[in-house]
C-alpha cells in the first residue's frame, strides 16, 4: 500500500511535487522566509489537474511578487487589534465576536489578510487564555454570533471543538457559531463524523466555506461538502476577488452556480485586503462593480454574494457594488435594472405620509 502524501511545506517539497523549478531564486527564498507555506495533498492534485499557473495554483503557491510592497499596505489591514479586548477576541461588531483559537491553517493563502500573523510555530490560545476569552463572551449579553476565524478552526480537533462549543452552549445570550474555513475545500478528508457531531454539539452552527475558483469543487471537496449539507448543517461561502484568479463575471459565475447546485450559498465576495505583498492580486473597486453587474445579468440571485470592503482600522464591511439607485428627490427615484436600462419610480407610500391632515 502507497504512503499517504504529505503537505508540501517548504520550496523543498514543492519542488518535489513537481510544482517549481529546479532552481529557487533568492527572491522566492526570501517570500519563503518571511510567509508560511503550506499545500495540501488534496490541493496539490487540483493544481496537477488544472493550469499549473492557474487559479488554483496562482492562490496557494509562492511567488516573489509577493516581496513588493505598496504605501498603504497594512501588517493589521482591517484592525483586529484594536478591537480585542482580550486574546483571541475581536469585538468590531456590537451582537458578534471573532473567537481565534490558533494560528495555524491547512494551507497558507498568499492573499491571507493575516499572513503577518499565522503559520507554524505562531502559538494559539492556552487553557487559560480561552478561559478568558469566554469569560468576555459571557459578560457582554449583546453578543448574539460567535465567529470561529483563522488559523483555521476546523483543522482543531472534533474533540476541542466540542467541549468549546458546549461551554458556549451553556451562555443563554449565544445563539449561533459560525466557522470561516478553507478545510472542506484543502483537507475534505477531516470533514469526518466526529466532526460533525462535533459541530451539533453546541449553539446551530453554520460553516463558511472559503473557496475562489471553481476548479478547486473537486469530487472530494464536493463530497465533504454533501456530508456537512446532509448533516443538518447550513453551509454560506465566501471568496477574495483576485486578479488572475477570478476576476471575471465567467469564472465567479462557474463558481457560485456550482457552489449553489453543492446546497453552498454564496455570501460573501470581498474586495482584496491591503495585506502587505498582495498587490498584485488587487482589483480596483470598479472592476469589481463591473464584475458583479456582468453577474447580475445573467445569474439567479441565489448565485449573487454580496460584494463587501472591509475597512481598514476596523471600522468593519461596507458594501461597495454599485447602486440601483442613479437619482432621489420628494419620494421620486431613478433606477437601473440589470442590463443598465434606467426607470423612474413615484414611492405612493412615502408621498401618503406627507399629505398634511384635513381635520
């Protein structure tokens, strides 16, 4: 019986995958040294199968692009530490928190928004650091939604995840887990059914798979999914608009109609953070607009994620896809419909309010 592959963890191991050439640069070295890698054996054969400089290839696998650096890039682009008041918290919204219980993932994005602050090595919370992370739950009854964030959480084990997701069972303010998560998609072997039971065991729990290319919806990640669909467990994406990956109405549209048919609704597509040496995966916010109209025209609206920036400093998700709305004035509006058409609309109801009494 043939070894189980391994993640490829190094330029050493990708080049014996077969994915990088006989010689590393200096510059790749240096990418290397300074932001974590790591792909999957599952990944690896998607990018066998595909465009070897592909869109799945393109997100996972080091390139020395990734050493320029723009002014305005961020080691903290969207302001987690601001906002948390204890370790492994980020309260930015008032009925829902991030709980971060490690800093590890499966694979390492190149895009990563945190990739200053994941990889191997970088330590996650202790006993007594998540004894006081859920203290702080606890104590602010507003919080509604607790969100498990990356590293990636489901690379936990079932039996971690549980006995968390129980003692969050036993606060009466919370109602809902959420996990934001590549493994479906990078290790769908891990979706087991101590997994699954794992994630019943505590307040409803929905899984936010994160997924940008639709070449990635392989047989086995597919598999994974139906097995957490069928589990009872409701199941939202999210992908990063990414220039040579995805930015195209064709290739989201592939994307989103297959993750729709899978029981996947698509939720979020964020604009790239500004994560140092992510440049050249950023689209600008109008070509993103562009995308989502292109989107619009020809997809059912189960197809269609809101198009989100996350602000930097923390000030949280704006919606930027372009308005419906070109002109308002005394209840009259203009409107545009999907093909670009504009149309004029009298709201009866707003001119009824305004009608002075005739007691």
């Amino acid at each position: 019986m043939a070894a189980a592959e391994k993640s490829a963890r190094s330029l050493g191991d990708l080049q014996a995958a077969g994915l990088l050439g006989a010689e590393v640069t200096p510059d790749l070295a240096a990418v290397a040294g300074r932001y974590a890698v790591s792909v999957t054996p599952g990944v690896l054969r998607a990018i066998r199968g595909g465009d070897p400089e592909g869109g799945v290839a393109r997100q996972y696998l080091p390139s020395s692009e990734e050493l320029q650096e723009f002014p305005a890039e961020l080691d903290d682009p969207i302001g987690d530490g601001p906002h948390s008041p204890v370790k492994g918290v980020v309260h930015r919204y008032d009925d829902r928190v991030l709980l971060n219980l490690l800093k590890t993932c499966a694979v390492y994005c190149r895009f990563c928004f945190r990739r200053e602050m994941v990889g191997p090595g970088a330590r996650g919370l202790d006993s007594a650091e998540l004894e006081a992370a859920l203290d702080y739950i606890r104590g602010e009854e507003r919080i509604w939604e607790v969100i498990f964030s990356g590293g990636d959480p489901l690379t936990l084990s079932a039996r971690r995840i549980r006995a968390v997701l129980e003692e969050l069972a036993r606060i009466p303010h919370v109602g809902v887990a959420r996990f934001h998560t590549r493994v479906p998609a990078v290790a769908p072997e891990l979706v087991t059914e101590e997994l699954l039971a794992a994630l019943r065991a505590g307040p409803t729990a929905f899984v936010v798979l994160h997924v940008n290319h639709p070449d990635e919806l392989t047989a086995e990640v597919r598999a994974a999914i139906a097995r957490l669909a069928d589990a009872g467990i409701p199941l939202l994406s999210q992908s990063v608009l990414l220039k040579g990956v995805n930015n195209s109405a064709e290739v989201l549209g592939r994307l989103f109609r297959a993750l729709v048919q899978n029981r996947v609704k698509p939720y979020y597509l964020h604009h790239a953070d500004l994560a140092r040496g992510t440049g050249h995966f950023r689209t600008s916010i109008a070509e993103g607009q562009e995308i989502v109209d292109g989107l619009r025209q020809g997809h059912s609206g189960l197809c269609i994620p809101a198009y989100v920036l996350d602000l930097p400093g923390g000030a949280g998700k704006v919606p930027v896809a372009r308005s419906w709305i070109l002109g308002e004035a005394e209840g009259s509006y203009l409107l545009r419909d999907r093909h670009g058409a504009e149309h004029a609309y009298r709201d009866h109801a707003a001119a009824q309010q305004k009608r002075p009494d005739r007691g």
